[in-house]
C-alpha cells in the first residue's frame, strides 16, 4: 500500500517557486553578476574534494531561499534519514535503499529489519580482495595454467555501465598488463569484438547480473561459455574462467558457475546504485584492491556530507534543488554533462541510467499523476569535442539547457599547453554562456548591421562548474556520490520513487514474446499492431 502523499504542487512553497520563475524569466545573469561583486565566490561550496560553482545558475538568493524551503517542507531532511537507516524507501518493491552501506566505514552499524548489514558488505569485499590478489598475482590460474590478462565483464545496465566508466575514468590507476573489456549489447557483435584478439586459456569472465535472468547478459554469458569451452576442449574449464556477480545463487549455480566463486550483493541495491557492491569486482580488477578502498572512501566522504551538511552547504542538494528549478519551474528539458577530461569519456552514459532511470517517473510514491515536470534528460561529450559539435545550439538554440562543466586543475597526462587549453575552453565556455555578447558590443567591433543578429550571443545560459585537483578514485567515488544523491534529493522533492523502474518491463515481455515468432519454421500467426505485424513479416522474409 502506497502512503498518501501532499501533492508538491499543492504545497505553498512550489506555489512560491513558480511565481518567482516568472519574475526570474527575465532576468539575466548579466545583471545578476553586476549587482554582486562577491557572486562568483559567494554561491560556491565545497566537498569531499570537489568545488562547486554555481554562481552562473539563474537564481538570486531569494530563488535559493525558496529551494531550501521547499526542500525543508518536503521533508527532505527526513527522507536522508530514512535512506541510511535502511527504512523501506523503495515502496513499489517494498526495499531498503542502502547503497550507502556498501562503502560505510568497516565499524559502522547500519540496520535493515533489526540485523547489521556492514559485516556483510566487508565479507563480500574481503572476498573480493583476496580473489583480486590471486588473479593480480598470478595464482589464479586458468584451466590450462595460464595466468589471467583479459577480463570480460559480462552485464548490462548497472552491472555494466559504472564498471565501464570507471575503468575508462580510472586507467591511469589500473594494471596495464590486464586487457580488460564489457560486453553489454546483446547485438553478437558486442561480444564478437570484445573477444576476437583473446585468448581463451588466458580469460576471465564475469557475469554481473543483480537477478542472473537479464536477456542479454545471459545470451552473452552463453555464448562465452560455449566460445570458451570449444577453444579449450573442455566443459570444466568453466570453473576456472567464470565468475558470476549476482543476488541470484541458485540461477548462478544452475548456469554452471560454482557459488564458491560467486560474490553477492543484496536487493537493497538497486541495479543503477551498485557500482560499490560485488559489481565493481572488474573495477578491483583493473585497480587492485588498496585503490578501490580509495574510491570507496571518496564515496563515503560526500555519503557523509549529504546526511550531515546544511542544505545552503550541501553540494547533492544545491545540485539536485537546481534541477528542479530548471525543470518544474524555467522548463528546462535536458541537462548537459560537459566533463572536460577525457577519462571522464563515459560518465555521462553512465549518468543516463542513473537519473533517467530513476527519476523519468510521471506518478508519485502514491500513485498519482504528477502535473509538473520530472525527471531531465542527460547527455553530454567530453570537452573540447562537444564545442565542435553541439555548443552552437546551446549557445544561440532556442532551448534553455543548464550544463555542468567538470575539471580538473592537474591532468593525468601533463603534456606541453595541453591542459592549459583544455582548462581555457572550458572557463570559456562557462563565461560565454552566461554573459554572451550583446548586439551593441557586435556592432561596437565593426560587423555589419546585417550580420549582427548573427553574431550576437544572447548569453544567461546557466551552468555550474565542478573543478578537483585531479581525477584519483576518490575524487571519482565523490562525483559518483554527488550525482546519486542528487538524483535522491529530486525524487523525494517530485514525490516519485528514484528506485524502481517498472518503464522497462513491458518491451522485454514483448521481446519475449517476439523471439519465438521471428525463429518459426512456419508462418507464425501474428496479433500485433499493424506496423509491428508487417515489420516482422518483413523480416522474416528478408531473411528468407
Ligand atoms: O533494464 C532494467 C534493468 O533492470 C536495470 O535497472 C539494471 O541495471 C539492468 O536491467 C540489469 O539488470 P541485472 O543486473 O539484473 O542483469
């Protein structure tokens, strides 16, 4: 049973808001910068490693005034609570939430129906460290002695895209000697190009799979086994080359994997929150055991921020209210990623799954329709590519996109001018969004009068930035943790549960229900829509 909720929408604080938009329409970040001095100093925050600017947003201090409170009455604080104590926030699925127990410190106490689950979550990673070390060390040895270079994880959605961005973000860190690959798309090709330079007597598979019946990731573990067992002539090879992560022991074990070497996690970690569970075993893997502690500790240290800091001060709070500004109130529709790393290549993919997933609901915990906007949609490229790309629309376009700009005072790979360049472009770009140029100034510069629309740049495009020393694992698990709690603050502001996903059920029972009607030796009799039923007549022809 869902508990009734307060529309939002009803509560005098949105009511707030939404007056304070329409005077906010019009008013430009030019004037804003003008009146204050101090605002790009002022309206920053700090955390866990992370700077936080957001001085170029659109809001004055009544707007954030109004946010807070907003975030006060809807019981934001409470909600916090309620998530580390291990309460049952998921309510569709009747679950705790407590990824946050997964990188707790080894002594912490953190409750789900009376028992402590932190000895469990270090028992996992324990495991996981000696197996690290054995595969590291060479003492892990495939069925034929080899040691261990590849590793092949096998998984899809949260079992794959926070392991694959975060060997992309962390490869500085990582054991070169180890390939190490995701395979994800059920699309044979994924898998056909993962493995094609591998040796089989040298490859580790891991089957990350929360439930172990995900479509895709069981037809790609599959076909691995069978591409393993005819390179290596032997069925019992698989033991030595599979390893499975997964909530499911019985379906692990009915695959064929020994549970000895499976590493489990729990259902109060939901699929886009599991990066920290046994799902980061590739991510140990590429980095070794002491690095990944240090990842988890970046984690640990914005956990603890979120739960204790004052809103005015909290960086997944500021960021999460700002979201909801610019979508319920200035109807802002997309947000962009703009990390200025390339390490950071991936993380707004991986930043796809965790909002869109979790916040692209349209009713609340209660089951009502919600009548303003959630959830925005993410996207973004790593800079400077994204400048040659897409900046013209969010520059001159007629849509309203904030964008966060994430950097880093260090690169990784200090070359020449390079990170002074990439550094200027990204303060460039932050500044030309937000002052533009105005026509005066254009036809000031000698353009003519014609090409001075053109040329203008009506600039109060919004952005924060995020600058960091550098990218360490730390300073990764503290972005990481930035974005799901932020993603937490706005789903307990819209009402909606930032933790199932019931919106991807209904085309996999389709599919299901495809498959068989595309294989038939027969003509299958279809009941379809008229498009879907001509479609699949027509494939099933072209394959003749
Ligand atoms: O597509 C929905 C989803 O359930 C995601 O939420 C999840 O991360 C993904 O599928 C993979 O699920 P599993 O880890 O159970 O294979």
């Amino acid at each position: 049973m869902s508990e009734l909720m307060t529309a939002p929408s009803a509560r005098p604080e949105w009511q707030a808001l939404q007056a304070h938009a329409v005077a906010m329409r019009s008013t430009h970040l030019r004037d804003l910068f003008a009146a204050d001095p101090a605002r790009g100093e002022r309206l920053t925050a700090e955390a866990a490693g992370l700077y936080l600017d957001y001085s170029k947003q659109r809001i004055t201090d009544e707007t954030l005034t109004l946010l807070l409170a907003l975030a006060e009455a809807t019981g934001l604080r409470e909600q916090i609570a309620a998530m580390f104590s291990g309460a049952k926030i998921n309510n569709t699925e009747q679950r705790a939430v407590l990824h946050v127990a997964l990188r707790a410190a080894r002594d912490a106490v953190i409750e789900v129906d009376g028992h402590n689950v932190v000895p469990e979550v270090y028992a996992v990673l324990d495991r996981m460290a000696a197996f690290v070390d054995q595969v590291r060390s060479g003492v892990w040895r495939g069925h034929t002695g080899q040691p261990i270079r590849n590793v092949v994880n096998i998984g899809i959605g949260g079992s794959d895209l926070g392991p694959a961005m975060a060997y992309e973000a962390l490869r500085q860190y990582s054991a070169r000697e180890l390939t190490l690959r995701f395979v994800s798309n059920v699309d044979a090709t994924d898998f056909v190009e993962a493995v094609h330079d591998l040796e089989a007597s040298e490859t580790l598979f891991i089957v990350a799979s929360k439930t172990f019946t995900t479509m895709e990731t069981m037809a790609n573990a599959h076909s691995a086994r069978q591409w393993l067992i005819s390179r290596l002539g032997d069925e019992t090879a698989v033991a030595r080359h599979f390893v499975a992560l997964s909530t499911n022991a019985q379906a692990v074990s009915e695959f064929g994997i020994d549970p000895a070497n499976m590493f489990g996690f729990w259902d109060w970690v939901g699929g886009r929150y599991s990066m920290t569970s046994a799902i980061g075993l590739s991510t140990m893997l590429a980095l070794g055991s002491g690095s990944y502690h240090a990842m988890l500790s970046g984690f640990r240290a914005m956990d603890e921020h979120f739960r204790t800091a004052p809103f005015a001060q909290n960086l997944p709070v500021l960021m999460g209210m700002l979201g909801v500004w610019y979508t319920s109130f200035l109807g802002a529709e997309t947000q962009a990623v703009l990390p200025y790393d390339q390490y950071l290549r991936r993380f707004p993919a991986y930043l796809q799954q965790l909002t869109m997933e979790s916040t692209g609901k349209q009713v609340r915990r209660d089951g009502a329709a919600v009548d303003y906007e959630t959830g925005a949609i993410y996207w973004g490229e790593p800079g400077t590519n994204g400048q040659h790309s897409f900046y013209q629309l969010i520059h001159q376009g007629t849509k309203l996109i904030p964008c966060d700009f994430i950097g880093f005072c260090h690169s990784l790979n200090p070359l020449g001018e390079h990170h002074n360049l990439l550094m200027a472009n990204m303060f460039a770009q932050a500044e030309a969004l937000a002052f533009g140029k105005s026509a005066e100034a254009v036809a000031a510069s000698g353009t003519a009068e014609w090409l001075v629309p053109h040329r203008t740049f009506p600039g109060n495009r919004p952005s924060s930035t995020i600058l960091a020393d550098r990218l360490t694992p730390a300073v990764l698990g503290a972005l990481v943790a930035l974005y799901e709690h932020l993603v937490f603050t706005q789903s307990v502001i819209w009402g909606v549960n930032a933790f199932d996903q019931w919106g991807v059920e209904l085309g996999k029972v389709l599919a299901a229900q495809i498959v068989p009607e595309l294989a038939s030796s027969g003509e299958p009799a279809l009941s379809h829509d008229s498009s879907t039923n001509a479609l699949i007549r027509r494939y099933r022809a072209g394959r003749g």
